[in-house]
C-alpha cells in the first residue's frame, strides 16, 4: 500500500505542477513570439522527470513514518473518490474533455516499452560502468529532439501548412553534436560517473548517438505522418511512442557498444598473452 500510495500522489501531485508549469510556459511563450514546440517538449520531458523523482523520494519518505497506522489506506481511499469529480470538471472544459477517451491506449503502451528499457539498464549496470551516466543523457537528447520534431510536424499539419523536413532535421540532428561533445568534456574533466572516457570510447559513442538521432529523427516524421493520415491527433499519440521507443533503442545501442568493446578487448588480450588462465592457480 506504501507503493502504490507513494506513486498515485508522486503522479498527482507531478502532473498538476507540470501541467500548470507548461501551460504558462507556452502563454509566455506566444506573448514574446517563440515558437512553444521548440521549448515546452525538451522542458515537459527533463522537468518531468526531475520533479516526479523529488515528488515520489519526498512522499515514499513521508508515509514511510506512518508505515503501520492508516494513513496510506486513508491517502488511498481519498484519491480513489476525487476521480469523478475530476472527471465532471474536465468533461465541462471543451479544449480538454476529449483527452478523457483519447490518449490512454499509448500512454499504457509506452508505460510498457519503457519498462523495457529500464529492464536492460537494470540488467548490465552494474556489469558496465558509466552505463547509468550515459544512458539517461544519451535516451534524453534523443527523446527531445524527437519530440521537438513531431511537435513542429504536427502543429504544421493542425495549421494546414507544411513543414520543411530536411531542413528541420539537419538543424536538429547539427543541434545535438555540440551538446553530445560538451557532455563528454564535462564528464571526462569532472571526472563524474565512474566510466574512462577514451578517445576510442568517446568516438564510439559519438556515433551510436548520430545513429540513435537519425533513427528518431526518420521514425518520429513517419509516426506522425501515419497518425495524422489515420485521423490520429500527432499531439496526443506520437509523444508517449516517440519517446518510450527511443528509450529502449539508446538503452539497447549502448549496452551492445559496451559488450563489443568487451569482446574485442578480451580477443586482443587473449592474442597478445595477457590472460592469465586462473585454473591454474
């Protein structure tokens, strides 16, 4: 019960902040004449995270005290009960009522391949060092720009206009490279996250994250696409997929990177004689 309250007020308590956070963020946004989709995805996606992991460590830590009274069962039942009157509050504003049919299938679905995801992570990190450094960085830059793009697609398609393809995805996939090298000095002269970045390891990283970027790049134009084609809204089904998918395919890119240099260091080492056969010892 501690879990699962812990969770309900981490996602309640997440999404009225967040949601409240975006909302004035797109309204400043349109007043100083920025384009929101450039800004609210990247903002959405790492806030969000950073929030929901503050929210959820504060409330595990708070029922935690109360651990053997009623409070989580009470927390609980008053949560369960408030769901209709939310639901007759949202049902009463025309620009959101739709999202209480619409929008769940891939929400569940991308809760799903996340999960994924994290099973990967969780099954080599402690077999690959830096793996927990990279892998967040790495599945965020990716997912934002990804989310980025099919944000611009789809407000472009909402207005009826069109949207500059290659332009907006050489900009895109230019935008992350100076971020991707900063990242690399930063963790390589603060010397963060337990892992020996190599000028050989450096460079293999580099390009499985080009690799990782022109994959979301090409499957976040073509979902959203389909979903617009397919009387899908872009805004309300492309976002969980682009992302939860992402995830899975930087998680899986990297560990293979780790295990092939793991294999061809233990070959080369067994060529020049640096093994040392324990048996026999």
């Amino acid at each position: 019960m501690l879990v699962i309250v812990s969770s309900m007020v981490c996602a309640a308590l997440s999404s009225m902040i967040l949601g409240t956070f975006m909302c004035v963020l797109v309204i400043l946004s349109r007043k100083l004449q920025i384009n929101p989709d450039n800004i609210a995805c990247p903002m959405a996606s790492s806030l969000g995270d950073l929030l929901t992991l503050i929210i959820l460590a504060v409330c595990g830590e708070f029922l935690l005290q109360y651990l053997h009274s009623w409070t989580s069962t009470i927390i609980f039942f008053v949560l369960m009960v408030s769901i209709p009157l939310w639901m007759c509050m949202v049902r009463t504003n025309k620009y959101v009522r739709d999202l209480l049919v619409n929008g769940w299938t891939p929400l569940f679905i991308a809760m799903i391949i996340a999960s994924i995801a994290g099973l990967i992570l969780e099954g080599y990190i402690e077999q690959y060092n830096g793996l927990a450094l990279l892998t967040p960085v790495l599945s965020g830059i990716a997912g934002n720009i990804g989310s980025i793009y099919a944000s611009r697609i789809s407000t472009h398609l909402h207005g009826g206009g069109e949207e500059s393809y290659r332009r907006s995805e050489l900009i895109l996939f230019l935008i992350h490279i100076p971020v991707e090298l900063l990242f690399l000095i930063s963790a390589s002269w603060f010397d963060v996250g337990h892992v020996n970045l190599t000028l050989d390891f450096s460079l293999i990283y580099l390009s499985i994250s080009v690799i990782c970027i022109i994959f979301t790049l090409v499957f976040a134009r073509r979902l959203t696409l389909w979903l617009w084609h397919h009387k899908y809204d872009p805004d309300n089904y492309s976002l969980p997929y682009i992302t939860s998918i992402v995830d899975v395919v930087c998680t899986g890119s990297l560990v293979l990177s780790y295990w092939g240099l793991s294999s061809l260091s233990q070959r080369s080492a067994t060529k020049s004689g640096i093994l040392i056969d324990i048996d026999r010892f």
